[in-house]
C-alpha cells in the first residue's frame, strides 16, 4: 500500500487496485460460504428436519427431543460434560493466559520462541492420534511417566481410568492438545498492546503483576472470550477422548460418556437418527445461547 | 475374541469432534456427520432374497487381526480370486463397529464388504433387519455341508428358520491349568466350585501372587456367571429378556469371586492388558477361560512355555450334577446381500469354516465344524505343546454349554466393562453391584427396543 504511485498513473492505479481488491475479497469470502453452506447450513437444516421427525419423515413435534432427555443415558452424560467444561474452560482461561504473558515476558530473553514452538507442537499432531498417545501414557505399565502414576498410587491402567478421574484426564489431553495454539494466538494479541502502554505502566511504579492484571489482561478480554466461545462450543461436543479411551480400556471408562457420544449411540446402536439429530440440535441451541449471552456481555462487537 | 482393540483405527468419519472454527460451523459439523450417518435400514424377507447384478470385481473381506492369517492363506492358495483384504476389531467387546459402517453404507448405497468376521455371535440380530446379510441356507451353501456343523453351534445364526451366518469357532469355557505346578505344588485339579474356592484360598496364603483366574475382562459374566447357570441374559424371544441377577445361581458365583478377589488369587486385570502380560501372566496355576486361550492367550501372547498348559471340566457346583460351560465369543462369519460376487464370497466363506487348512491346522479356536474341530484336536494333540490330552474335556464342554444364556442385541460385555469393572477395580463387591447390573442390562435391553421382565 505504500509503495510511491508515479503523479500520471495514480488515479488509474487506484481504481484498478479498488476494483481488483474488491473481487478478490468476494473470491476469498466466496470460497468460505460454498464451504458453510455444504458442510455447515445445509446439514443443520437436514439435522433440524430429522429432530423434528420421525424415521418416516411425518411431523411429530418435540417427542424426539423428550425420547432423548427421558433416556437413562441423558442426566450422566450431561453431567459429565459440564464437569469437563468447568474443568476444561478454567484451566484453558488460566494456563492459556499465564503461559502467554510468561513468553512475553522472556521474548526478550530469546527462549521465548523454542517455547511457542514447544506449546504448538502438540497440536499439530491429529486429534485422534494425540490422544493414542496420551493411552501409553496413562497406562503405569507402558507410560514413559509410569513412575509419576506409582508414586499417586496407581498401578494399572484400570485403576488411573477411574470414573472419578476422567474429566481430569480428558482435561489434560484436551489442554496439550489444543491450548498450544491459543497460547500463540495470545501471544500475539499481547504484541499487539502498544509499548507506549506498558511504558507508562512502568513509569508509574507497575510491577510484572500489576501491568499483567491491570494493563494487559483487561486489553486482552476480547480475545479471552473468544477463546471461551469456541472452547465451549469444542467442549460441548466432547467425543474423541471418551471413544478412543472406551475402545482402548475395552469398554471400562468412556462408554456414552459424552451427549455426541450419546447422539452416537442413538444413530448407530439404537438405530434412531431422528434422537440423535434431536441431541445435535440441543447442542447447537446450548452452543448458540452461551456463546450470545458472551458477546453480549463482553461486547465482543463492539468498535476500539 | 482374542483382537486387542487398541490397535484398531477408532477414527470414524461420524461425530469427529472439531475444537476449531466458527461455532456455526463447529456446531454444523458434527451435525453434518450425524445428519449423513443415517441408520434407514432396508428391510430384505429371507424368502425374497434378490441378488444384486453379479459383476464380480474384487472380494472385499473384514477380518480381524486373529483372523488375517486365514485371509491371507486364502489368497496364497487362490491367486486367481483379487481379495481387499481390511482388518478391523472385529467388533469386539461390543464396539459396535460393523454395525456403525453398515449403516452408513445402507445409506450411501455401497462400501459393504462382502464377506464379514465378527468375534461377536449377535450380529443377526440387527443384521437381518438392516438387510445386510445373505441368508446362507436359500442355495448358497449347500446343506451337505451345512449338517457339518456341531448341534447348536449355528443357533445364534438363525433368525426365522433362516440361517444368516456361520459360526467360526466354539468357545466353550474349561478349566486351563499348568499341570507341572499343580504337580509340584502338590494341588489336586478341582472338580467343583467349592474345591476351587478353597483351593484359590489356599494358593493365596501358599503362594501369594499366583492366580486362579481374572476377573478382569468384559467377558467376565460369560466365564463366570453363565455356566453358574444365573439368568441374566435369558432371550425369551426376538425382543423380550428376561433378567435375574439376585438368584441363588448367581450370588453363589458372586460371592466365590469376590472372596477370591479379597485374597488377590483372582486378578482384576484384563488377561489381554499391558500390566498383566507383565506382571501376572508367568504366575497362573488355574485360570477358567474359552477354548481360543489355550492357543491365542497362553501359547501367543504370554509364550507359555511347552508341556505346562493342560485342560480340565469347568469345576460344577456340589449341587449340580454334572458340568456345565459358558462360552466366550466364537465369532461367526457374515455374508452381504449387497455382494456383486456371492458366488466367490460363498467359495470363500465355505473355506474359511470348514478347510482343513485354515481351521484344523491354523485356527486359534476350536474349530465349529465338526470334521474340521477332530481335526484340530488331533493337531493339538500331536503339537505338543499342551501338557496330556486336551481332546476329552474340551469335545465334552462343547456340549455342555448351559442354554438359559441367549444372545440379545445389547452386549452383555459392554454392560458389564462399563458397570461393574470401574466399581470393582474400586474395591467394591460383585455380590453388592448385582442389583445395579441387572439395572444396568434393563436399561440397555429398553434401548433396543426389548421387553425386560420381570
């Protein structure tokens, strides 16, 4: 943008530059509605349709909706993904938070880059196969950490795989998987705080502590918040964890743990699409409720 | 039955979770999966079985990693016929992975392999509903060879008459147990429960660390429970089971494992774990298990040494007059309807259950034809490696299995794994949690549509 137009062509340039720029937003926006609308709307509205449904296609109301809800898997699972949320969103807000003001804090030090390739290490690795590793881990038999789990008094896998432990363990996996990636967008929205700011945070007696909580966390809510939105939409639909661990402890911990779990099961076990899509649909309403009430609250919108 | 899962490609394109993107579009697309993963089966009436066009093409076959090497042996000797071969888990412990895949390719209208093992004996009973399996009795297996089979063996395969699988292997539950020790030890083979009992309780305090057997895996009930003869999976018809899990037959089972789980003879961990194969598995002088253990759990995983190994009766309550087995898996083969190539899936499924090839010399189970299991015997016999004959106890359980323990739809398995073992593996009692299994059954059984009683 700022490269020096010649006093002939500067009219003409602009206009082309205009015109081209123009299109080429509509081609990059148009890539990504193809994409929502294939794999995003139009199977909402299939989903919306069967929830509403039964298996011949006739109206019957919310009667799907109740079939799920009075399922005797329904309360336990709900329970359990609202655990791991908490558990999943406060160590996210915490660690994600902490980590990313401690690598500003040493950017000058140099290591501060080994350490953001570190964090983003793990996310690039699959989702599936992340957690397959994090199976060898939580086995004392096998895990490179075997002696960490002996010394908390756990032996077997069986004993580490405890119903109580799960939102804990699927914490962890979660937070090694995905965490790496918020820790570097963090990093970034903190480049992002004028020195100038900081500056005079400094010059007004602000230690590490008070420009990190009073200066640079508040300057960082917006992108706070959109990391709990999209964890909370992620967390709601907890399923990979809890199925690759099923299979791997042959069915012991895991099993119809989570309501996409659920929602599978009804599709594929129970052979009712119709409940599924119903479960489906609730998540995307608890999805969609939270994530306003956060945009509303946090004016997530708002123009600086 | 002998497949470890974890080794399995758990990624299925259904319900992949996606921690990124837009919520419109996070939400949306694990709707897409669901909204895509439909169950619309076909219904297909045994006498109105109408082949598809058969253009032939390559013969797709699902196995599992216990099963490969018949596959694989299949090929080598028919170099003609171009096999896919895919292994799977073999929907083992009640994954439910066939069933999965199935119902998505009745919606996208292809994928189906056309010849399917499964470890599990139930696969019928939504098989035939969901239009999937050929009925195998209508001219495509001719019935000579049918009538090879052992009495009964084909039962979970039939679904109104109709035969709709074969089974592969019998996996009637004995009493495996290594002789030289029982030798040494001076310890008599025992012959009922209560002997057992007393015997496991005496190992604790003689030899702590030994084992009588594992309680630990999903079969547990199946090993245990069944031959107690306690009705908790009592098939009273397509869509009715009767549950009892407090009577006499089971609590006195129940309470047999739990004192033997108290004195730590009886393990707590799956025979197929990591921590077992290390810890436990050079240290069993008895241990009930299916007919598959003796070649696919003691010679293959632990490399039990030769001359140890040796069979006796499942032990019988005082009470009872004579033996009575459980059975464990016994995988039964499925063929499509959807098959363009039934005519070399027939070939090949013919082979696979009744060669003497594969299932007398290469089989891990007691083979479920009989010809083929004589067969088995005798190699076994002639192998060497077990320790005496093991011929006479096991061709005797094989007709002993007790016929109150049906197949349902749900898996018994995977109740069990998920209720019970966390509860026990957290110290509580078998005897205390059997009000809470039969809770857990019923629930299982209402959600595929059965009628629970009492």
């Amino acid at each position: 943008m700022t490269a020096p137009p010649t006093t002939v062509g500067r009219t003409a340039a602009r206009t082309t530059r205009t015109l081209w720029s123009g299109r080429a937003g509509y081609g990059f926006v148009a890539a990504y509605v193809v994409l929502l609308i294939a794999f995003g709307l139009v199977p909402t509205g299939y989903a919306i349709y069967f929830a509403f449904t039964d298996g011949g296609g006739s109206f019957n109301g919310l009667s799907n909706f109740s079939t799920a809800v009075s399922d005797f898997r329904f309360a336990p699972a709900v329970e359990h993904v609202a655990l791991y949320l908490a558990w999943w969103l406060a160590s996210l807000v915490v660690f994600v938070v902490g980590l990313a003001l401690l690598l500003h804090r040493l950017a000058l030090q140099g290591v501060s880059r080994a350490l953001r390739f570190l964090y983003y290490v793990p996310g690039a690795l699959a989702g599936a196969a992340s957690v397959m590793v994090w199976l060898f881990v939580l086995d004392p038999t096998v895990s490179p950490v075997g002696f960490l789990l002996r010394a908390f008094g756990y032996h077997t896998f069986g004993e580490v795989i405890a119903p109580g432990h799960l939102p804990v363990l699927f914490t962890l996996i979660a937070f090694w998987t995905g965490a790496g990636g918020w820790i570097v967008v963090m990093y970034g929205a903190l480049n992002n705080i004028s020195p100038d700011v900081l500056e005079a945070a400094r010059i007004d007696g602000a230690g590490p502590w008070q420009t990190a909580w009073k200066v640079q966390i508040p300057l960082l809510r917006k992108w706070i918040v959109y990391m709990v939105i999209l964890a909370f939409a992620g967390g709601t639909q907890l399923f990979v964890e809890p199925q690759l661990l099923s299979q791997a402890s042959t069915g012991v911990a895991g099993r119809d743990y989570s309501l996409n779990q659920l929602a599978y099961d009804f599709a594929f076990q129970n052979n009712d699409v119709n409940t599924a899509a119903a479960v489906s649909v609730e998540l995307l309403v608890v999805g969609l409720v939270v994530a306003g009430i956060f945009v509303a609250r946090s004016g997530f919108f708002d123009a600086d | 039955m002998t497949a470890k899962v974890r080794a399995v490609g758990a990624h299925t394109p259904c319900g992949t979770r996606r921690r990124s993107g837009l919520l419109a579009a996070a939400g949306a697309l694990v709707l897409a999966a669901v909204a895509a993963c439909g169950g619309g089966g076909t219904s297909a009436s045994a006498g109105g079985f109408h082949p598809v066009k058969q253009t032939g093409g390559p013969l797709t076959v699902w196995v599992d990693s216990s099963r490969l090497p018949a596959a694989k042996l299949y090929q080598q000797q028919h170099p003609e016929v171009k096999m896919d071969i895919v292994t799977y888990d073999g929907d083992a412990n009640g994954s439910n992975y066939l069933r999965t895949k199935v119902s998505l390719f009745n919606r996208t209208r292809k994928g189906w392999p056309d010849v399917v093992f499964s470890s599990q004996n139930n696969e019928t009973t939504w098989a035939v509903d969901a239009g999937f399996t050929a009925p195998l009795d209508k001219g495509l297996i001719p019935a000579s060879t049918l009538s090879g089979w052992a009495q009964g063996a084909n039962a979970p395969c039939e679904v109104n008459g109709t035969l709709y699988c074969l089974r592969n292997d019998l996996a009637q539950t004995v009493l495996w147990y290594n002789a030289p020790l029982m030798k040494q030890w001076g310890y008599q083979v025992p012959q009922t429960w209560e002997q057992y009992q007393a015997l496991g309780q005496k190992v604790a305090t003689e030899h702590p660390g030994y084992l009588v057997g594992s309680a630990g895996d999903s079969w547990a009930p199946e090993l245990y429970m069944w031959p107690s003869k306690c009705g908790a999976n009592q098939i009273a018809g397509p869509k009715a089971v009767t549950v009892e899990t407090t009577s006499a037959n089971c609590t006195r089972m129940a309470s047999l494992l739990d004192t033997l789980i108290t004195h730590k003879s009886m393990s707590l961990s799956s025979v197929f774990s990591s921590d077992f194969d290390k810890n436990q598995a050079s240290k069993i002088l008895m241990m009930p298990g299916p007919s598959w253990f003796g070649g696919a759990l003691f010679q293959g995983t632990f490399k039990t040494p030769a001359h140890q190994i040796s069979v006796a009766p499942m032990p019988r309550w005082s009470a009872d007059a004579a033996s009575t087995s459980g059975n464990v898996g016994g995988g039964t083969w499925l063929m499509s309807a959807h098959s363009a190539n039934l005519k070399a899936a027939a070939a090949f499924l013919t082979w696979v259950t009744t060669s003497d090839d594969y299932q007398a010399k290469l089989a891990p189970g007691y083979p479920a034809y009989a010809p083929a299991a004589k067969n088995w015997l005798a190699k076994q016999g002639s192998s060497g490696y077990f320790a005496g004959d093991i011929s006479a106890p096991l061709q005797a359980a094989a007709n002993q299995v007790w016929p109150g323990w049906g197949y349902g739809q749900f898996s018994q398995e995977a109740v069990w794994a998920a209720t019970l073992t966390p509860k026990l593996t957290a110290g509580q009692s078998i005897v205390s949690l059997l009000p809470a299994w039969k809770t857990a059954i019923a629930n299982y059984a209402r959600a595929d549509g059965y009628k629970v009683s009492p």
